[in-house]
C-alpha cells in the first residue's frame, strides 16, 4: 500500500511527530481535541488540541536545545498526564533520546521501588532528567540524608525543572522540519521484566512510525477514532497508542493506572462517557471489572468497535465472562481484539481482529485452542504473505528450522518496526535481534522467547505462554495456576498465582485472601491444589506456599514473574503464610509462618557450607539457585 493515509493529500510520515504540524495546520484539526486528561472531576477534564499540543511541543523542544545537545539521552520522571505526553514529544522534536520512566517515591520505607530507577541511571547515563520542582526538592532531601547507590546517582544528575520549560521559550515558525531523523535513536524502551530483568531497547524514531502505522491498519483507526486509554504512558502498549493517536488524527482520554486499580469502573465510565470507540487493556483487567465494577447502571457500550486483549496467553473464559455481564450494555463480541507485542518490535506484532466470525454473537467466534484464543492469523497464500509487513514464524528453538503447523516452538517475527538492539548488550543483541533459520542466508528475525503453535486451514497463532517458563518440559504454568486457582476461588487471590520448577520439583505459590485462617484449613487449601493441578493437567505438585497479599511479583502490566517468585522463595521473600511439602509416598510436612523462614535460613547455611567446600575442591556448583543469583 504506497500511501496508507485516508487523504493521499498528507502521506504518511517518516517520523510520528512530523504529523502533528499538519494536523495542527488543517482548519478542521486545529480545536480538534489531541488528547483529554479525564481524572480532574472537580474542575472538568483538561485537554490538548492539536495546535495547542504542536505548539507546547515546540516550545519545549526549543528549551531542551537551549541546554541540552542533539544525541543526549534525558530522563523522564513525570507523573501520567498532558505534561509527560508534551514532553515525550517535544524530545523527539529535540532530538533527544527520551528514557521514561514512573517516578518512585523517593521515601526510606519503599527501598523496592527503587531498584528500577537505579538500573536506569546507571545504564542508559542521562545528560539530565526532567521533573517537577517538588519531586527535584524531594530527590535532592533524599540524596541529602540517604547513603546509597540511588542518592549517589541522584545527586550526579542535572535536574531541569519542567515548569522551567512550559514558561521559558515561545512558539515559533521554522521553515521545515528540524527533529529526530527515521534512523536516529529517539526511545530507551524498557521490557517488561516477564522473565527476567528487564532490558534497554533501543528504538529509532522510523520504525516506531511503522510500527504504529500497521497498528493503525490492523485496528481500522481513523480520524474519527475515540481511545480510551489507562495504561501506563511511559512504555509499550500505553507509549504506543500515544503515538497512534498522533498518526490516526484521532482523539485519546487519558486517566493513571492507580485510578483503574482504585476505581476499576472508571474505565468503563470513560468509554461511556466520551463515547470511546477502542480500548487497549491487559488480560487481568477484564475479569477485575468484573469483580469490583461496582454494578452496571449507567453503563453504555455499544460505540465500542476495538476491545484490544494484551498480556498473552489469552484465556477464553475471562473473555466469555467479560462478555456475558456486559453483552446487555451494549458490547458487541466482534469487537474483542486479542493482540500480541513486544518491546523488542516497537511493541505492535498482530490481532486476531475481524478474523474471529464477526456477526456480533455470543459465545466470541474465535477458534479455541487448549482454551486460549489466538493472537494472530497467518497467510495461507503466497499472495496474503506479500501483503504482510511482519512476518511471523513458529520455529525449533534447537535446530532453528520452521516447524510444522499444529507443533509448538518459539515465536519468531521480522518486520521494518524492529528496534536496534539492546543498549550495551551486543552478544545477546545479536542472539536475540539477528537470528536466521537454519540454511536460509537472508533475513533476520527477533527471537520472541514465547512459545507459540499454528493451528488449523486458517493458520491461526496460538501464544502458548514463555519458553523460560516452561515446566517439566511441556507444561506450560499458567494452566497449573489456572487449575490451582479453581479449587478454591474464594480463598485464593485471582491472578496471584505463580507456578515454577525448582531443583526438579514443580512448586506453586499462591496468595491467600484470608491469611488468618486456622492451620487445617489452610492445610486442606494446599492439598485441594495439588489434587485439582494433578486431576486437570495430570502435573504433581510437590511444593505449595500460601503467602500474604503482594507476594506474587508482576510487570508493570499485571504480568506475573515467575522467575522472580522463584528467586523471592530462595531467598526467604515471600511473605508465607504456610508451606505445604509432599513426598513422594503420599506424606507431607507443614511448616506455619516464621518458622518458615528459620527453617530456610538453616537450609542456606547448610547450602553454603557444601558451596565453600566444593569451591575448595575446585568445583564450579552449577545450581539453579546460584544460577539465578549469578544472572542478577
């Protein structure tokens, strides 16, 4: 498709903010409203019209040139909200290397919080970071009366304030375009921390445009499109529709991630209200709303044509829930987007939108697949391959050649959007970025790390969950959580589950709503899990922990890490309740509360003895224990 605009009058651009000087001049754009900030109550809705975003973004952009140089990378510490969106921008227009990020408070009892801001400062080296005058007042109170790896850095930043940029420079009118160029750097995109520490990607300002652009086709978003967004604005899906309202021309209300998880029918009451036509929300969300929605009344969702499903492996029966409470509101089944991304491509790989049957009905007409619903749909001809612009391949992970439709393997895709690499990474950059099937010369391919499997005439993809996380081999955890989790919903906190392998043995923690229970209770909780695990997946349980609310580690996005659960167990993290043990005879020890933890401090010591001695003997002790510590 040579011009992928619907006005062959504006072509698309080689960079998104290029976009905003046009919508901005255009009669019909100029009072358009760009972006709608909806959690003000009190005093109304804030917004940005397209002139007034292209301008503040001019503005801020000339402040940043004044005292900063093209190539230097600035980090972003602002809250969500109009602000941080003018911002983002305006750094690109700078040509700067923007690294947002959530700002942590900066307080001695959240010492957690801070352990990503320390791994951002210390990787990606930012010339200066962009905050408020309070949350600057605040780092340099905390630097002042903290001795720390965190204070150290903070006190080594150049701190510009961002009320100094909104009053220093006015708009205006340059003769041409003076911003980031497709091939320059723009964003240090972060990955989620799913299986492992999260990583800097690099991303170019040209094949963020183009990931964008096949978003924009693949969800038919238009200028009369009306998002509704609460993700989080500093990094994948919620970056991402940022810069796809931009290039659709479209409209964005905007609300935190906090005030979804206060108030979870905000969410609806935003697609109401504003009338949304598309909404991006990760899988947990859908089954939450559910739960804590508050009711229906008032409720209207029939303008709503895009219900875009993320955070893969999608289970059917969330969706069929969401569906039936709401179906009478208004909601159309066809309308449910399960989707697939990434960092590592500029986030955006496929949808299984209007694929799935269409015709409105209920139950959702997708194709089911060990009870998941697919995230894509591949070509079935030479002609629809020619069509595609991402190319997306299942493959063995050993041998690297394509699998056969209906085998599982890892999920490897090849598109234009692809980011450079990791920052400072190169080795695992060109495992990962510039991977090639076996015998084949040309083409490069992102190593996903999911596991995935074609199913059917259709060529459906199927995410069938992580290849690091996979258990025993074959099993992947999300269907032993699954299973864990149905044997007694009342007690176990949805969502909360982490299923992993440790030293051979298949363990599960699970958070308890109701951690004062008596012990046999809490006892006969344990053994309903490892009964109904082995009863639908046929997968013996030989460890399970009941742990207090918080324990489960998760993404940004409701992700759970498993492999930081894991490491939260080895190193007496987890808050447990109760640890239930199995043996192989059909006997089991229980170990209540401290204990628990005394119990694991002499198991450690034990482990460290062994390692000093073998050490001595000249012996590398290659446990999965030390393997994990060692990678972090």
């Amino acid at each position: 498709m040579s011009c992928e605009n619907y006005d062959p009058c504006f072509p698309d651009q080689p960079v998104v903010d290029m976009y905003l000087p046009i919508w901005a001049s255009l009669p019909a754009f100029r009072h358009k409203p760009a972006f709608i900030w909806a959690e003000d109550r009190v005093e109304g809705p804030s917004f940005l019209t397209y002139a007034q975003l292209n301008s503040a973004v001019h503005s801020i952009s000339s402040s940043l040139s004044q005292s900063l140089h093209k190539g230097d990378t600035v980090v972003i510490l602002s809250g969500p909200g109009l602000e941080l969106v003018e911002i983002i921008f305006a750094c690109q227009r700078a040509r700067l290397i923007a690294v947002p990020v959530t700002p942590p408070h900066l307080s001695l009892a959240n010492n957690h919080n801070h352990h990503h801001l320390v791994r951002v400062l210390s990787q990606t080296k930012p010339c200066a970071a962009l905050a408020t005058r309070s949350y600057i007042r605040a780092a340099g109170e905390y630097s002042s009366c903290t001795s720390s790896r965190l204070s150290t850095l903070l006190e080594q930043l150049r701190w510009i304030a961002t009320e100094d940029l909104m009053e220093q420079s006015e708009h205006h009118e340059t003769s041409g375009y003076e911003g980031c160029r497709a091939n320059e750097v723009y964003l240090i995109q972060y990955t989620s921390g799913a299986t492992g520490i999260p990583k800097p990607v690099l991303v170019t300002a040209g094949a963020a445009a183009h990931n964008v652009r096949a978003a924009r086709r693949s969800y038919d978003l238009h200028l009369n499109s009306m998002i509704a967004l609460w993700l989080p604005q500093y990094h994948d899906c919620g970056l991402l529709f940022l810069l796809l309202t931009v290039v659709s021309g479209a409209t964005c209300v905007l609300a935190s991630p906090s005030a979804f998880v206060a108030h979870p029918r905000m969410w609806l009451e935003m697609i109401t209200e504003y009338k949304a036509t598309c909404t991006p929300v990760p899988s947990f969300a859908l089954p939450l709303v559910v739960r804590r929605g508050g009711g229906t009344s008032g409720l209207h969702l029939e303008t709503l044509k895009n219900l875009i499903i993320i955070n893969e492996p999608i289970i059917k029966a969330s969706i069929d829930e969401f569906v039936r409470v709401f179906l009478p509101l208004g909601l159309n089944p066809s309308c449910i987007s399960p989707s697939y991304g990434l960092a590592e491509n500029c986030t955006f790989v496929s949808t299984a939108w209007r694929t799935g049957g269409g015709g409105g009905g209920f139950p959702i007409h997708f194709p089911i697949h060990k009870n998941l619903l697919p995230s894509a749909k591949l070509p079935t001809s030479r002609e629809e391959t020619l069509e595609e612009d991402i190319e997306i391949m299942v493959v063995n992970e050993e041998t690297h050649d394509p699998v056969d439709d209906g085998v599982e393997g890892e999920i490897w895709i090849s598109s234009p959007g692809t980011a450079l690499g990791y920052l400072d990474h190169p080795s695992l950059t060109r495992e990962v970025f510039n991977s090639r099937l076996r015998d084949r010369v040309a083409g490069c391919y992102i190593r996903t790390g999911d596991r995935g499997v074609v199913v059917g005439k259709e060529r459906y993809l199927y995410v069938m969950g992580r290849c690091s996380d996979v258990i025993k081999g074959a099993v992947h955890p999300h269907y032993v959580e699954t299973a864990a989790y149905g044997s007694c919903p009342r007690l176990l906190r949805p969502g909360c589950l982490a299923a992993f392998e440790h030293r051979g043995v298949v363990m599960l923690v699970a958070e308890v709503l109701k951690p004062e229970l008596e012990n046999n209770a809490l006892v006969s909780v344990c053994e309903g899990i490892r009964n109904a695990v082995w009863e639908e997946e046929r997968v013996e349980v030989g460890v399970v922990v009941l742990a207090r609310s918080r324990s489960v580690p998760k993404t940004t996005s409701g992700k759970v890490k498993r492999w930081a659960a894991k490491y939260a167990f080895e190193m007496d993290e987890l808050k447990e309740v109760v640890r239930v043990i199995f043996g192989e005879d059909g006997c089991k020890s229980t170990v209540f509360g401290e204990r628990v933890c005394e119990n694991r401090v002499r198991e450690r010591s034990k482990d460290r003895a062994v390692v000093e001695e073998e050490e001595r003997q000249g012996i590398l002790l290659a446990g999965n224990r030390l393997s994990l510590q060692s990678s972090l």
